[in-house]
C-alpha cells in the first residue's frame, strides 16, 4: 500500500540537481577560458575536452597514430573516465553529469511553467502545462534509433574527415564554447533550444551518439535501479518524473534509455519499491 499520496522534492533529486550544476558552470568555465586572452595556454581547442570527440578520432588515431584536428590525447583521457562510469552505472554520465541533459531539463522545465504549468508540488503528478510534450508512441520508439544511425555515420565519416564530423553542427560547442561567429552553429543553438522547450531531452532522446554509446553499458552495469513489481501499485509516478519519458516504465526499467537519474526511486511512494542495487 502507498505510504503517502504525495512526496516532496527529496535529497537525491538536490544531489543530483547541484552536481549537474556544477558540471554546468565547470562547463561554461572552460569554454570562456578558450575565449579569453592567453589560448595557447588552454590545453588545446574547446573541442578536446569533449568525450564524443575521443569516438570521433578513434578510428584515425588507431589506423595514423595521429588524432582528427581539434580533437587530442585529452579526449581519450576524458572519454575513459566517462566510459569508466557508464561501465560502473550505465549512463549515470548522461543523468548527473553532462551538462547539454542538465540544459535540455532546464529548458523544459521553463517550458513546463511558461505554457501553463507551475512547478508540481508534489512529486509523480503530470503537469497540466501544453509543453514540454511527448510525440505519438510510434514515431517516438522509432526515432529513438535514429541517434545510433548518426553514430554510425560519425564513425564512418571520421575515416575520411579532417576535423571532427560532429564539429560544424555540435550542440556543445554551440551552447558552451562562445564561438558563434559561425552561422551554422547559431542555427544549431536556436534548434537546440527550440526542440528542447518542445519536447523533453529532444537531443538525448533521438539523436546524440555519445548517448548511443553509452546506451549498451546499461545493459550490463552492475549499479542500476530495480523494481519490485509484486509491490507497484501501477500509480504512474515514476513514469511521470522520468526525464527521458521511458515507455512502459515501471516494467521496463533496465532500458537502454535510462539515464540513471533515479528520479523514480525517489519518487516511488511504496517502499522498497524501486531501489538502487548493486550486483
Ligand atoms: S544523451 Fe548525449 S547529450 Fe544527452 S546527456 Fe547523454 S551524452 Fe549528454
Ligand atoms: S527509469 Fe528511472 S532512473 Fe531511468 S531515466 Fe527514468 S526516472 Fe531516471
Ligand atoms: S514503481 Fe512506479 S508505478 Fe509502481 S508504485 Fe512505484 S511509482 Fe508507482
């Protein structure tokens, strides 16, 4: 039986918001600092601190032993620190740490309250708002593949490119590295933001290929959310918390879309419910 009807925004849900944030402004740090007098002392371009970059010349630097340009040693460095989480709690990077998701959930909850709907007060509710909305089921779970599709091609295309594939038309260049003399990467930043008030984590969801990635590591990640489905009530809670609008969740928690947010363990009002495990 569910202990209370409603619950409070709770502790993992402010860890999670703060280290977000901080991986946010570490972000927007560094991509000032690439702007600011002395560049040569930066490490590199803006695009070497980036882990998609680590993929994008992989392919290169093992068949030349030279790296794409823009991209460096720096982008392996980073790519296995987040390769080393993913294999610990699957795309846990992807919930707590990358700061083009923490983005997309800011840019949707001003949507959620600038359409009509205030800020939930009690966790689990759906918000009356008219966006962030969700597209019809099956162009959803169809477009969903499209991400890996676009890994596919960056993979293929940085055999022949010079420069990262990604780089032209990178969200986190448009949005962090304050280089927007580019006209193509003003478009991106304006879709960016569009598709995000539109719909929730629009990126993640259907097009990054970092997200791709790391989606098999859910697969196998020993930390990773469970359910205890002879408790669930079928209340619909976590499916209306969850960030990325899994289908069919609570049944289908171990997904490769699951960021690991666990906004649904903390929104779960039935103990024992839905817990986080190790094993
Ligand atoms: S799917 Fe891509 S953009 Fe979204 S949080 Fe994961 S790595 Fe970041
Ligand atoms: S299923 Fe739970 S942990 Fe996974 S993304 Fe949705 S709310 Fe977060
Ligand atoms: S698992 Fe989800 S649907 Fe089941 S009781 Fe908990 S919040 Fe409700």
């Amino acid at each position: 039986m569910a202990k209370t009807e409603t619950k409070e925004r709770g502790s993992i849900t402010k860890v999670r918001r703060t280290i977000q944030y901080m991986f946010l402004f570490a972000t927007y740090l560094l991509g000032l600092r690439h702007v600011m007098p002395g560049r040569e002392s930066t490490g590199g371009a803006f695009d070497a601190f980036c882990p998609m970059g680590g993929i994008e010349t992989f392919f290169r630097y093992i068949a030349t032993g030279q790296t794409l340009k823009t991209t460096n040693l720096l982008n392996f460095a980073i790519l296995i620190g987040v390769i080393g989480v993913s294999l610990l709690a699957g795309r846990a990077f992807c919930g707590w740490m990358c700061p083009i998701g923490t983005l997309q959930d800011m840019l949707a909850g001003w949507a959620r309250r600038l359409s009509g709907g205030s800020k939930p007060k009690a966790r689990g509710k759906r918000s009356k708002a008219k966006f962030p909305m969700e597209l019809p089921p099956i162009v959803d779970k169809w477009a969903r593949y499209l991400k890996y599709l676009v890994l596919l091609i960056v993979l293929i295309a940085s055999v022949w490119t010079v420069y990262p594939p990604l780089r032209d038309i990178c969200p986190a260049r448009a949005l962090f590295s304050f280089e927007l003399g580019e006209p193509l990467l003003v478009s991106v930043l304006i879709t960016f933001i569009i598709t995000s008030l539109l719909i929730k984590r629009f990126w993640c969801k259907y097009l990054c290929p970092l997200g791709a990635f790391l989606a098999i590591t859910n697969k196998f990640a020993p930390l990773r959310v469970t359910i205890d489905k002879n408790n669930c009530t079928d209340c619909g809670r976590c499916e209306a918390e969850c960030p990325v609008d899994i289908p069919a969740i609570p049944e289908n928690m171990r997904n490769l879309e699951c960021v690991q947010c666990l906004e649904c363990v903390e929104t779960c009002a039935v103990e024992d419910t839905v817990v986080l495990k190790l094993g």
